[in-house]
C-alpha cells in the first residue's frame, strides 16, 4: 500500500546516489514519506532538485524505522531495528520493502567497512530475516503490486545484462 510505484526514481549503481538520469541506473521506488536514499518528509533530492512525492507524517512502523534513520544516519540500527521488528503487522508491500531495505542496509554496512564489526551470526540472522520478508511479502501482494514489482525488476534486470 506504501511503494510509491507510481514515480519512477533511479539509482546510480556506481554512486548508490538518486538522479534524474535513466542511462544505465536502476529502478528503485521509494516507501511512504521516509523509505529510500535521499528520501525524507515526502521529498525526494536529486541532482535536479527536490521532488515533492509524499507528506510529512511516518505511515506506519517501517516508516518510522526510516524517519529516525533521515534523523540519526545510523545504518546498523536501521538494519537492527528493521531485522527485529514484526513485520506481520506489515501489508505485503511493507514486507517486501523491509526485506529489501534490510538487504540493502547490509550492503551498505559492507561498503562503508562496519560489517566487519558485527558478529557473523547477526549477519546471517539479517539475510534470513530479509529473505523471509521478501518472499512473505511478494506472495501477497495483489495482482497489480506483483505487476510493478516485476516491472521494476526487468527494468533493472536490463541494465545489468
């Protein structure tokens, strides 16, 4: 219910920055008001601007997962915060989205050199949790979320081939 499917925002694979530009980038859509890269109160940064695409207000507990991090920056505990939370309490896209946002966390971790401070179990503990949650949340989603979520994934799929 909170993938804003409908604004098409790219992701620089060699920055993991948002832009404008659709020349070799990924499809990545963001979540409520605070899930995405550069992506907080609605508004959206990039190298052309901001682009106003939501409100203000976190719309459910994954969104307020992503609030605190706009806020702290803090990666790990997104990560931590995102593996612990219940996510049944979640709608089908919210599941697919923490499962996705907590891969992406982890990688970002790698990237910026802190996963070698976390203890490996943790680590496979994150990946169980965000395969669960994909997977949970791709089966229910309905037939027109299962559609984007495709759409997205050939698109990106096409960029890597």
């Amino acid at each position: 219910m909170y993938i804003n499917w409908a604004y098409d925002f790219y992701i620089d694979p060699t920055t993991l920055e948002p832009t404008t530009s659709t020349d070799d980038t990924f499809l990545f859509p963001t979540y409520a008001n605070y899930g995405g890269p550069n992506y907080t109160a609605g508004v959206l940064t990039t190298e052309a601007g901001p682009v106003q695409v939501g409100g203000t207000n976190a719309l459910d507990s994954l969104d307020a997962l992503f609030l605190i991090h706009d806020t702290t920056g803090d990666d790990f505990a997104l990560a931590a915060g995102i593996a612990t939370m219940d996510t049944s309490q979640l709608d089908a896209e919210g599941q697919l989205y923490a499962g996705i946002a907590l891969l992406a966390m982890i990688e970002q971790l790698a990237v910026d050199g802190q996963l070698d401070q976390v203890d490996p179990s943790l680590v496979t503990f994150g990946l169980n949790v965000a395969y669960q949650d994909i997977q949970s949340g791709y089966d229910g989603l309905n037939f027109i979320e299962a559609l984007a979520f495709q759409s997205v994934l050939a698109y990106d799929l096409s960029v890597l081939v």
